[in-house]
C-alpha cells in the first residue's frame, strides 16, 4: 500500500541530493530579472542609445525584445523545465532520436564555456564598480592614496578586484537556490529599483537634463540601419541571459504549476523596464554633463567610448554636484553592484549545476573550481587586456549568444515536438491548448525566430 505522507520526489543528482528549486513564483521572477537586469542594462543599454542615435535605438531594441528574445527566453526556460536539470544534461534529453544527442550536448557545452567566459569579463567590469562604489567611504575615512588606487586602471587593481567580485558571487551560490540565490534576488532586486528611482528624481533636476530626455524618446527614423539593429539584437539576448544556460537553468528550478509564457514575459517586463529606467538617468546625465562643461563626444562627433563615460564623465558629473556628490557616487555605484552581483550569480549556478549534477561533486567544491579556473583566466586577460578583453566581449556576446540562442530556438522547435511542448505547457495553463500563443508560438521558434536572427547576422 502506498504511504498517503509521499509525494513525488523531486529529481536527485548523481551525489544522491534531491534538487530544490524556487520557493514561489514572485522568487523566480526575481531571481529570474535579477540575472537579466545587470550591467547590461544599467551600463551597456545606454551607452548603445547613445552611441546609435538614441530614441531610434530604444525603438528597434524593444521591438526586437519582443519579437525574439521573448520566444527563444520561453523555449530557454522550457527545455530547462523539462529536463529538470543542468543546461547540458536538459539539452541531451531533448531529442528522441539518439543521433541527434552529440549535437544538443556539444551546444551545451559551448554554452556553459562562454558563460563563464562572460562571467570572467563580467567579474573585472563588477570590480572595477565595486571599486568605485567603495572608493568615496575610503575619502571620507581620510585614506585618499586607496580611493586613488580604487579608481585608477592598473592590472593590479583589475586582478584584485575582479577576484573580490568572485568571491562575493560564490559565496551567494554556495547558499543554494532558496537560501543563497532566491534570497538575495529578492532582497536586492528592490534595493535596485528604489536607488535608480532616487537617481532619475534627482537628475531631472539638473540644468541640461531635458534635453537628454529628449535625445533619449524622440525618434530619428534615418539613423536606422542593419549596423544598429544587429547591436540591438546582441544588446537584447545579452540583456534577457539567453543563448548561455542561465535561464535554462533558474526554468529547471521553476514550479511545473507555473505558467511559463506568463512568467517570461514577467522577466522580460522587468528587465526592458529597468533598461528603459536606466537609460532616463543615463542619457539625462550624460548632458547634465555636457552642461557642465564635461566632453562627451570626441572631435569627430562619435561618443567617447563605453568606460570613460560610466568612469569618467559620471564621477566627474559627481564631482560637479558638490557636497551632494559623495552620496550619489556611492547610490550609483552601489546600484550598479547590485545589478552586476545578481547577474553574475546566474553565470556561475551554470558550470556549477553541471559539476554537482554530472560529476557528483559537492556544491561548494564545484564552485570553488569554477572560481579558480574563472580567476585564472581574469588573470589572463589583465595582462594581455587590450586584446582579450574586447575580443573575449566580441565573441561570446555578439556571435555566441545569439547563435546558441538560435541553436536553443531550434532545438525546442524541431526536437522536442509539439506534444511534449504542450504537455509542459499544460502543466501551469491547462487551456493552452487553445490560445493564441499556442497558435503562433511553436512555429515561430521553429521558422521565423531562427530566419530573422539569422538575416540580422548576415546583413551585417
Ligand atoms: N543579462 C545580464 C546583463 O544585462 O548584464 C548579463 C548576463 C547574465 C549575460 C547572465 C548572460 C548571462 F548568462
């Protein structure tokens, strides 16, 4: 006789754990959100508008949010779900015929070395803001020579940095889903939003502010080209953690009572929001600045680059406000932190599910490994910056993401059938069956997401 008290155990790995997944569903929109709202959309995302002629930017960039990183972040969370398991483990289940197996594996494990290739260049980006997020507590504690150090590029000051950003992402992993990721999603996420309302409030304020915003929401139709929309497109994919794992992952520790298409566009509404709001600072500031007497443009009329402006204009706009500087230099930076942390968080549970899970290694221990190794190539790349640092951002960004994100698309289109993608989807919304998204979704992955990706790439 079967004992009432059971229920349906939950998958185990090969060390014999059982595996948790999100507490509820406001936990895995967080956490979810938390890993696509990151550097790129407080840092990237604006920099982008305001190197492709702005509000022309912003338009195509939510278009194409909408028409492909909302279906391929569905099938990404999908074939996470399904599988119950780590990205690689999830993607070898996916096809019935064997033949197909070595392919879904190989694309799995490309992805998880390019997230961590991401998280490595991730991490000295996040040190180098955690170093100017603590750099004004160090002036107002007197010591000047290390806000100085802090603030100053040298490989010393990248390594060092870049290696406390690590730590502070393993040590949240090594809490677990409920304990470490969820938890500091849902405590941070917030803390995000409220510093950035406080930001934008106070910018608007500034003498120069509405004619950024004015750069920032008023179109110009003739600067849109194949150039800007295939860094739209990059920009969305980065943005939404797709074409990497993250989000198969956090879709493996998602309720089967959840509704998936409901949840991702939940995520993806968080995360346009929170770039659209980044961009109101950002774009307003950058001519608070101008008003200021601050370059932001070179002689030749192009944007000076992506570092100088978050690291140079901005603490010199600071710098210009006065005593009122100290606090709001520390607000962004800290905001920034924040946004970087619970993205990273999600590139390293990746490598991390995988060693636990197809290696039986115990959480902690994967991690550690994977810091190390991540550690080690940060090292690399600070020494030869110049070439690995742009190159390393080049290829997992602009071509990896997006192709493993088509990958992904295809493979939840054409492998995993339409019976057991209904079934996944019945789960949470029993009437999928006969709804709209229903009716486009699966042969919109199958076809028109793949094609459209694909043109985008080819017509540059
Ligand atoms: N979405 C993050 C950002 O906008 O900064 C970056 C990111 C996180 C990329 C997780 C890839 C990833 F797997």
């Amino acid at each position: 006789m079967s004992d009432p008290t059971i229920t349906t155990p939950s998958p185990v790995d090969v060390t014999g754990e059982a595996r948790t997944g999100f507490s509820s569903r406001l936990g895995f929109v967080l956490a979810a959100a938390g890993s696509a709202v990151g550097l790129g959309n407080i840092w990237s995302y604006p920099t982008q508008v305001a190197e492709n002629g702005g509000a022309a930017f912003v338009l195509v960039y939510f278009i194409l949010t909408l028409m492909l990183a909302y279906p391929a972040l569905v099938a990404e969370l999908m074939i996470g779900r399904y599988g119950q398991s780590n990205p690689v483990s999830a993607l070898e289940k996916l096809p019935t015929n064997r033949l197909w197996q070595p392919v879904t594996r190989l694309s799995g494990f490309i992805a998880v070395l390019m997230i961590c290739l991401i998280f490595s260049f991730y991490s000295i980006v996040g040190g180098w803001i955690a170093g100017f997020a603590l750099a004004p507590l160090f002036s107002l504690a007197g010591l000047n020579d290390a806000a100085q150090w802090l603030e100053t590029f040298s490989p010393a000051r990248n390594l060092i940095l870049a290696a406390l950003f690590v730590v502070m992402t393993l040590s949240v992993v090594n809490g677990g889903i409920k304990n470490g990721i969820e938890r500091w999603s849902a405590r941070l996420m917030p803390l995000l939003l409220l510093l950035l309302l406080v930001l934008i409030a106070m910018v608007m304020t500034q003498k120069g502010a509405l004619t950024g915003l004015r750069h920032y929401l008023v179109p110009d139709f003739s600067l849109i080209n194949t150039t800007l929309a295939l860094n739209a497109l990059g920009q969305a994919f980065f943005s939404m953690s797709l074409g990497v794992g993250a989000m198969m992952v956090y879709g493996s520790y998602l309720n089967k009572s959840c509704n998936l298409p409901v949840v991702a566009f939940q995520v993806c509404l968080v995360d346009t929001g929170i770039a659209f709001l980044a961009g109101l600072l950002i774009i307003p500031a950058l001519f608070v600045a101008v008003d200021l007497g601050i370059t932001i443009y070179t002689p030749e009329g192009q944007l000076i680059n992506s570092d100088t402006l978050v690291f140079q204009v901005l603490p010199a706009l600071f710098n210009g406000l006065g005593t009122l500087g100290i606090p709001v230099a520390l607000a962004f930076f800290s905001l920034m932190t924040i946004a970087a942390l619970t993205s990273s968080i999600s590139m390293l549970e990746v490598p991390v599910s995988c060693l636990t899970e197809r290696a039986g290694m115990p959480r902690k221990k994967a991690g550690l490994l994977i810091c190390a190794g991540v550690c080690l190539v940060v090292a690399l790349i600070t020494v030869w910056f110049d070439p690995l640092f742009n190159g390393v951002i080049i290829l997992t960004t602009h071509y990896a993401q997006p192709l493993d994100g088509l990958l992904f698309c295809l493979f939840a289109g054409w492998l995993m059938g339409r019976n057991r993608k209904l079934n996944e989807l019945r789960q949470g919304w029993p009437e999928a069956e006969n709804s709209l998204f229903w009716a486009i979704w699966p042969w919109y992955i199958r076809l028109v997401c793949p094609a459209l990706i694909l043109m985008i790439f080819f017509m540059q």
